[in-house]
C-alpha cells in the first residue's frame, strides 16, 4: 500500500523549509534566508490525525534573477547563493517532477513580500496540475498581514490558507485540509499474492547483473557506467512454484555527489520501489567494502520497515586472503550496520553466479519470519520473564509497569506493550525487549520489529 505524497511548492525564501520541519517535527531540510539553499527534493514521513504521507521539500522555483516583475518588485529578497543561477532550470525541474508526482501540492507563498512575478510562474505551473492545490501564505504572524494574504486569491487557485510556519500559527488547520484531500486508501492490486522483492544499493554495485542473473535474460540493462537504471523495472518470476515480483532501481548516490538533471528523479522512485516491497536486497560492492552510503541506504529501508538481505556482491574479484577471513568482513559489515543486527549476509557474484541460487530461497525465508505471528500467551510468559531478571530503570522514582503484551500486525510484525506510562521506557530497555524477542521466542531473520509503548489513560478527577 503506497503512502500519498504531499509536496510543498513555490519560490526561493518563502519558508518551504522551515514548514516542511514544522510538520514532520524535526529539523530535517536546511534552513537559511538566501534563496537557492534547497536545490535536491528533500522527503520524510509526516503523520496527521492518523494520516500517514511522504512530505516532499523542493527548491524555490525561480525565474532569472536579474528579473523584475511588472510591479517593480525584486523577484527576491536578497541575492541567490554564489553559484545558484546556473542551477535554475535544473531545481525548476526538480519541482516539477514533485508536482508531477504528489497527490496534493501545497504552493507556498510569502505575504511579507507579496505576489512576485516568481509566484506567477509557479502559478502558470500549478494551472496544469490536475490535483489538490492550496495557496498558503507564510509569514501571516499578525492581523495586518493576515488581512494582506487575501492578496493571493489573484492567483485564481482557489481558497488562501494564511499560517507562520515558524511560530505554528494556522499549521494544524492547514493539515486538516490536506488530510482532507489525500486519496483515499487502496490496497496496491497485487498478483496473486506475489512476493516483491527490491534491488537496492548504490550505482555500479551489480543490481542489474543480478537482476537478469536471476531472470535468466536480459530484462534489464547492464552498464559498468553508474546510473544506468532511470525507473524502477518490475518483472514477474516464477521460483519452484512461488510468485514473484522482481523491482530492480537506479543506484542512490550521497547527496553531494547527486548529479543534475534526471539522475536525481530516480531517488524518488527507488525509496517508492523500497515502499512497496517485502524484502529489500541490499547489494553492496565486495571490492570497495561497505561505505556510508550504503549505510544511509539501509537506514531508508528500516525507516521504511522493510525486511532486507545484505548481497556482499563481486565475490570472484575479491583478494584471496580477504575470502579467506570472510568471517571478519562479516564482523565489519554487522558493525557498521549495527542498528539492523538482524540481517542475514551472502556473499556472491552476480557475474559468475556463485550462490545466486541461494539468493531467492534467503529473501523467502525472511518474509516468512517477517508474516510470523506469535501466540499470545507465550509472548505474555516470556516478556514478563524478562521483566522479573532485569527491571525496567526507574524515572523520578517512577517505573514502568507491564499489563499485557499483543501482537498487533504482521508485515513487518508490530508489538504493543501495555504500560502504566509510556514515557517511563528507555530506548536501551526497548531494545533488550526487542532481544528477548528475537532470542527467546523468534529470531526474526532480516526483519525490523516494532515495539510501541501505549500508557493507560490517566482517569480525570
């Protein structure tokens, strides 16, 4: 089931940023009053009234900056950064490709300023776009310029919300509104329960190698050149009578190193691809030996709550001496990847094929163990087991109680932990919880866990 996507729109210095940090609740994108300091999309899951959404950042659309509009008014407040002219066309493309892709845009303006001939174009882009649109009018921190905000209705967009996204003014009632407007929730059509599987992994690692590898024809294209592959493919695969849906995808690069131009919009479509699929095969490059990058690719897939197997792939070019101490390098990757001790690890190559054949059977057994469901009353024994060999630490002379402990979902498996006060649990005792799980009832190969704590409602006087 994909998430709805809303994306916040509009032109340089306007406050996209800093709404974009008042609503997911952390300082996630870059702050700052020059224009021109978003220049890539910026994503991260926003939750509202039960709403889950991807809220996507972009960079100001503007026109050249030694414009004016028809009113005289500078098109912005104070100059571009140094070397943002030459990147222009390139974020105007960055935003249309958010605009293309959100199921709900919220066009951000600046009632400071006012109507620019900047808000104009924006305007001219948004006229096409057959979807939800709100006209929001940042920096409304007082009467007088909340009164200066019906200023917008020229736009002919429909209705102005005014709000201050940096003292929070009128943002719940924005959300509402958006909440309102999300599509409603359908389950993705899925071919006969097919299990989906995601090649994940930085540029030039061998997803596609594997891909057709695994294939057995050329479905994909293989190119020693990085980035290669634009969009996510999808293929159908049968393997000893199980569906199988293959989704292969363009390599992600450190943002610093993100190329202008079309390179960028696979990132978009690749965490999409990690969204909808059940297990995650995470390549990593044998040769090169893990990076942050990789990191920061696994860390996407646990925000995502995806299973994943790590692919050591490349095997054959790999230094004898280092095969021969596989078991360090086994050491190394779990250490670097330590916050998902639960990965299994194969080390292959695409290229030749060694234990490919083992590729398929590994991600098929974590989405088993990831629809693995446990009996309550052994979950119950074991958890208040735990709790009796190693108490919770006490906060303000306060601990925390257990009452019951259920298995909500599956996919991946979701624990709710009945307490007298949720705000009592260190995370250092949820992930002894978690171990206990993992260790005592069910390891859970390759898949994240969820523990929520929910305290009992406090009884009102």
């Amino acid at each position: 089931m994909s998430k709805p996507y809303v994306a916040i729109v509009g032109r340089p210095n306007v406050g996209k940023s800093t709404l974009f940090n008042r609503i997911i609740g952390e300082r996630r994108a870059v702050v700052s009053d020059i224009p021109g300091t978003t220049r890539d999309r910026v994503m991260a899951l926003a939750e509202w009234e039960g709403r889950d959404f991807m809220l996507v950042d972009t960079g100001g659309i503007e026109i050249l900056p030694q414009t004016v509009d028809e009113g005289r008014r500078p098109l912005t407040s104070q100059p571009l950064l140094e070397d943002s002219a030459e990147f222009i066309p390139l974020i105007r493309q960055q935003a249309e490709q958010a605009i293309a892709e959100a199921d709900v845009l919220l066009f951000l303006t600046d009632t400071i300023t006012g109507i620019t001939g900047a808000d104009r174009e924006v305007a001219e882009l948004l006229y096409q776009a057959d979807k939800p649109i709100l006209v929001v009018a940042n920096k409304a921190d007082n009467a007088r310029r909340r009164q200066e905000a019906l200023e917008f209705y020229e736009l002919g967009l429909g209705t102005v919300y005014p709000i201050s996204a940096i003292h929070s003014f009128g943002v719940a009632d924005l959300l509402d509104v958006v909440v309102a407007h999300l599509p409603a929730i359908e389950e993705e059509p899925v071919v006969e329960d097919a299990v989906r599987i995601a090649f994940l992994g930085r540029p030039n690692v061998g997803k596609s190698t594997l891909f057709n590898t695994l294939l057995g024809q050329e479905r994909a294209i293989v190119s020693p050149v990085p980035g290669t592959t634009r969009d996510a493919l999808d293929t159908e695969l049968v393997w000893e009578g199980e569906k199988i849906i293959l989704i292969d995808t363009a390599g992600l690069r450190r943002r610093g190193k993100i190329a202008p131009g079309v390179e960028r919009y696979s990132t978009l479509r690749t965490i999409k691809a990690a969204e909808r699929s059940d297990v995650a095969l995470l390549l990593l490059d044998g040769v090169e030996g893990i990076t942050t990058q990789d990191a920061h690719i696994a860390g996407i897939i646990v925000e995502q709550g995806v299973s994943v197997v790590v692919l050591v792939n490349k095997w054959d070019a790999v230094d004898l001496a280092v095969k021969q101490n596989g078991l360090l390098v086994d050491t190394e990757i779990r250490e670097d990847l330590k916050f998902m001790p639960y990965i299994p690890i194969l080390f292959i190559s695409a290229l030749t094929g060694r234990r490919v054949q083992q590729v398929i059977p590994t991600a098929l057994d974590v989405v088993a163990a990831r629809q693995t469901r446990i009996e309550f009353s052994l979950l119950n024994d074991v958890i208040r087991e735990a709790i009796d060999r190693h108490s919770p630490p006490s906060k303000r002379g306060r601990q925390m109680k257990l009452y019951q402990v259920t298995q909500l979902e599956i996919e991946p498996p979701t624990f709710i932990f009945s307490v007298n006060d949720s705000s009592l649990i260190h995370f250092s005792y949820r992930r002894y919880l978690e171990n206990v799980i993992r260790e005592e009832i069910f390891p859970f190969p390759g898949t994240p866990l969820r523990l929520v704590f929910r305290g009992r409602a406090k009884k009102k006087r």
